[in-house]
C-alpha cells in the first residue's frame, strides 16, 4: 500500500469519547448524553435501567407522525376528527371536542408544546386506524432502532403496567427524530402559541426551550411514578447532543440534570467533518477498461473530538497498490488514518469513485493487436 501522510496544523485530538468520565451533577434514576450525528454515548448512568417514561413517550408519537410526514401518507394541512375516545384523555390536553376537527399540524404543535394526551391519540386514530394498531407501530419502530429496554402500552405515556423504556432507548429514538426529521424543530422550539385562532394558549412544558441557550427539544414528562422525565436536545457549533433524565425527584432537578449534561458535552467535545489535507491518488487498475480509478472519502466522516486533549493531528492516506479488476463502485481501496501523537483515532474508508469493469476478451485482443500494428510500425 501507498503510505502519504500530510500534517494538519492545531486541529483538536479526535478521541474516543469516555463514557461517565467523571460525576456530575444529576438527580435522577436514570440518565445519558448522546452526541446526535455519531450517536456515541458521552456519559451514562443506569441507562438501560427500565423505568416508566411518562409523556416522553411522545417521543415516538412525534416521530411516527413524522416519518408519515415526510413519506407522503400525511401531510400538515389534512384535517383529523377527534374521536370520542382521544377527546377522554386525561393529563396535559387541549381539551378537543368530540368530532371537532383540527388539522395534523396544530394537533402536532400540541403534542410539542403542550404534551397534548387527546392530540396524540387524535393523531395515533388518524394515521393507523386506531390507538392499539398505532401502539403496535410503535412496537414495531422501537425493535427497527434496537430499542431493546423498551415496551409501549399507549401512545401518551399515561400510567399503564408495562409502559417502560430507559434512559438510552429514548436517547436512541431521539436521535432518530431530530437528525432525519428536522423540521420538526419548528414546532418543539415554540416557546408560547395558540389554537383554534387564538382561544387557546399553548406554553412549553420545556422550560428550556427559553432560558437555555441553543435548546432545539424535546419532550418532558411527569407522573406519579415516572416523577420527572426529560429528553432535552440543544445545539451550538454546529453539534447537537441529547441529554435523557428519569425519575428525577423534582422539575427542577430535571432540567438542572439535563442542563449538568448539556454543559459537560459543549465544554469537553466538538464535532468535526473530516477532509482529505491533500488531492486523493488515483489506483492503477490492470485488465480494466480504465488504467486507474479515482478515490472518494465518504460522507459518513463525522468524529467527535476531545477538547480537553486538544493537539496536532496527522492524516494518512493509505491505498492499494494496485487492484484488479473488475472495480465496483464504492469498493474499499484505502483508509484515511486519523493519528494523534502514537494514538490511531479513526480510519476512514476510501472508496471507488466510479465503476472500472474488467475487459473481456474481444477488448484484450484488440489492445493486443494494436500493440503489435505499433510496434510493427516503429520496425519500420
């Protein structure tokens, strides 16, 4: 293999990013930080203890809601009627009527904003027929992300035996709604709002939406036995993490656990895209229909760096010397070595930018004929 290394001046140490490297400061059963791109743990505890979740659970409602969004089976402007059964609900509401309609993006603004109980089955009737195939679909979804701690009985988070998840599942479910769900932050950033043309006032059940800085989400949640839930997410520099709290005695201490993580994750790490420090050498390719075949880093190149060991990085570029082909698309040539001082940090895989297939007979009896025309020309 070609070894081609090029320094990259003061860039952070990309590190492995310690899981509960020190103790912070939170009151909960339960908790974990996850950075949302790489989906690396950053600081856990207990985060696979089952606990009950509370209106957390929405979570998942939302992010139903959304996939059908934005696959095209539902759209904000559709009209839902509320059924008698949704407009029953008890807990946080907005008080529908039975039979009064509303459409999908007020009901999932009051989902958001207001952990609406009556909204979210109004929508869980809506998408899937009724509130248990809709809890079935959620089953269904938790098992798709590896949602291994997690049983949903309802679509609310109401008190119900068998309602539980933990501290992870939800930091895993999370992350699946805000990084490919984006726009769903128009809705879970509203700090005040309203329903039905203003009659109806909406304010955050998350109080850190409006007092801590880059907060994007996401949901709280509170029950006699659940106590104080919270999946809080927030953005600066251009990472965004997600601090899950369970079973915090109080409200307060909800919100300071979670803000305990969110600082601890802002102060020691940062996210980076990584980029080649030089142009990427072609590979020779034999028997090919092309003599060589250009690399591509590919876009999954996100690292978490430890500011804390902050230093020099150096890339190397590592290729085959040669490959045969055929050469498919997207093939691993080579890796991109991230090191810091003598410690390996990444390899990052260098792909084929384009197919190269293999020449076929006719193609190599051609090439050979020409050869010889050459070279009985240059006998000439």
């Amino acid at each position: 293999m070609k070894r081609l290394a090029a320094a990259v001046l003061a860039v952070l140490l990309l590190a492995a990013p310690p899981v509960k490297a020190e103790n912070l400061a939170v009151d909960a059963a339960a908790c974990i930080l996850m950075e949302k791109e790489t989906g690396q743990v950053l600081y856990a505890v207990e985060e696979h203890q089952q606990l009950e979740p509370a209106s957390v659970t929405k979570v998942m409602t939302i992010l139903l809601v959304m996939e059908a969004i934005d696959q095209g089976q539902l759209s904000y402007e559709d009209t839902v009627t509320a059924s008698a059964y949704a407009a029953s609900m008890g807990g946080s509401q907005v008080y529908l009527k039975e039979n009064e309609q509303m459409s999908v993006e007020d009901l999932l603004k009051a989902v958001c904003v207001a952990s609406g109980n009556d909204a979210a089955v109004a929508l869980a009737e809506h998408l899937c027929g009724s509130a248990e195939a809709f809890v079935a679909r959620m089953n269904q979804r938790a098992a798709e992300l590896g949602m291994a701690d997690t049983h949903f009985v309802n679509c609310t988070g109401l008190p119900a035996e068998g309602h539980v998840t933990s501290a992870y599942d939800i930091a895993l479910m999370s992350r699946e709604l805000i990084l490919h769900h984006p726009d769903v932050r128009r809705f879970t950033t509203i700090w005040m709002d309203s329903l039905r043309n203003g009659a109806f006032t909406l304010s955050n059940t998350n109080r850190l939406i409006r007092y801590y800085e880059g907060a994007t989400g996401l949901k709280t949640g509170s029950t006699d036995g659940a106590l104080y839930c919270l999946s809080a997410t927030a953005e600066r520099d251009g990472m965004e993490l997600i601090a899950v709290i369970l079973k915090s005695p109080t409200s307060d201490k909800r919100f300071e656990g979670a803000k305990a993580l969110l600082n601890y994750g802002f102060a020691n790490y940062a996210l980076t895209h990584v980029q080649p420090a030089e142009p990427l050498p072609a590979v020779p390719v034999t028997m090919g229909t092309a003599p060589s075949v250009s690399l591509t880093l590919g876009e999954d190149n996100a690292l978490l760096l430890e500011k804390s060991s902050a230093a020099g990085l150096t890339q190397e570029i590592i290729v085959e010397e040669e490959v045969k082909a055929p050469v498919e698309l997207g093939q691993q040539l080579g890796v991109l070595r991230c090191t810091a001082g003598e410690e390996v940090v990444a390899e990052l895989p260098l792909t084929a930018a384009e197919a190269v297939p293999r020449l076929t007979y006719g193609q190599v009896l051609l090439r050979m004929l020409r050869c010889a025309f050459l070279l009985e020309g240059f006998g000439r």
